[in-house]
C-alpha cells in the first residue's frame, strides 16, 4: 500500500508543478500587461478615438451597427458624438451622464455608475489603464493568450457573471483596441481607431447645454 501512494505523489506531483507554474506564469503576464497599460496611460492627457460596435442578437439573428467619435480629456470629462444608427450627444463627467437625441428633442440625465450600456463600452475601454484597479474589485480580469498583434484580457464580473469581454490590446502601444462582449443572447464587437492623443479641447464641448425646445429628464 505504501509503495501505490508513493507512485501516486511521485507520478501527479510533476503535473501539479507543471500547472502551478503554468498559471504563475498567466498571472505575471497580466500584471505585466497592465501595469504597461497603466504606465502609456499616464502619459495622455487627452485622448480622442473613432468608434465601431456590431451588436448581434441571437434570439431573431439581427445585428446592428454603431459608429461614432469619442473624446476624454482627464481625469473624467468624456463626449461621444454617435453618428449611426441614430444622432445622439452623450456627455459623461464621472458622476452623471447625459444621453441628448436631436432628433426626439430629448435629454435624458442619469447616474454614470447605474449605466450599463453597449453604447457606452467605448469610453470604458479608453479608460482602462487607469481605471482597471477599480475595475478588479467587482471583476476578474486574466490573461487569456495573445495574437500577431494583440495581448487579451478576458474579464467578467465577480458575483453575478451575466457578461464576458475579451478585450485585445496592441502590443505597440498597450491601448485597447478592440473587444468582444458576450451576453445572454447578445454579442457586441467593439473597435478603436484612429487614436489621437494629447490634443487641445474646449473646455465647453463637455458641457451639455440644454437648446431650447429640448425636454431634460432626470432619471436619478
């Protein structure tokens, strides 16, 4: 009996090893990854993307698809211009965040953390290097492989895992550049293009500025 669990410790213990060391490794490389996001993040000031989503809806097979500008300057200003499929103005200042459609004359004014929106996935991508140790707290985040041109992180959250993204960074340049986002009958593809970086903003552009005639509802 002795000698069957000797064999049994000296035969599986190099595989337990084996994955020990292999998810070490994963984890070293993700803190690498971000710690280098973190890193080219504190070097901008201001940055300004185009954006493309593609949501695709399983249940009646539809897709969508979103376009857009979006613009941030520190530490938590954001105004994106969607262009397609519909006009909208969102404007984001860390603490509420305004959905204006010129076409319904409508402004809608809620609270940014209770916004959980495929519209709204571009300005949580551009914020990552600075914001991802806020976002560990309620998310898993690891290291799930990496292509010619991209390293991957896949995240979900902690308690309820309703979602997944795998989000691809460039190695270059350590900016996420595009994410999938998988859902209960939903898949969002998400794209960033065209980064500028450290431009000069009006101040004012983050501002909403009700027009006249434009009905504003306050959700909280």
């Amino acid at each position: 009996m002795k000698k069957a669990i000797v064999f049994f410790a000296v035969f599986f213990m190099p595989l337990f090893c084996v994955n020990v060391f292999a998810q070490e490794s994963d984890e070293s490389k993700l803190n690498s990854i971000l710690s280098k996001m973190e890193e080219a993040d504190k070097k901008i000031n201001t940055v300004e993307v185009n954006y493309t989503q593609e949501i695709f809806y399983s249940a009646t097979n539809e897709k969508q698809n979103i376009s857009g500008n979006l613009k941030h300057k520190k530490p938590n200003l954001i105004f994106i211009v969607q262009k397609t499929p519909q006009e909208q103005r969102i404007y984001i200042d860390g603490k509420k965040i305004t959905i204006y459609t010129p076409e319904n004359s409508q402004a809608v004014i809620d609270n940014w953390k209770n916004v959980i929106n495929g519209d709204i996935a571009p300005a949580s991508l551009v914020g990552f290097g600075s914001n991802w140790k806020t976002i560990k707290k309620d998310n898993a985040i690891k290291y799930a492989g990496e292509d010619e041109k991209h390293y991957i992180i896949e995240l979900s959250p902690t308690a309820k895992k309703d979602w997944t993204m795998r989000m691809f960074v460039s190695k270059d340049t350590f900016y996420p550049q595009k994410a999938v986002v998988t859902a209960a009958g939903v898949t969002v593809n998400v794209e960033l293009t065209n980064y500028k970086i450290n431009q000069e903003f009006k101040k004012d552009i983050f501002k909403f500025e009700a027009p006249s005639g434009v009905e504003v509802i306050k959700l909280n």
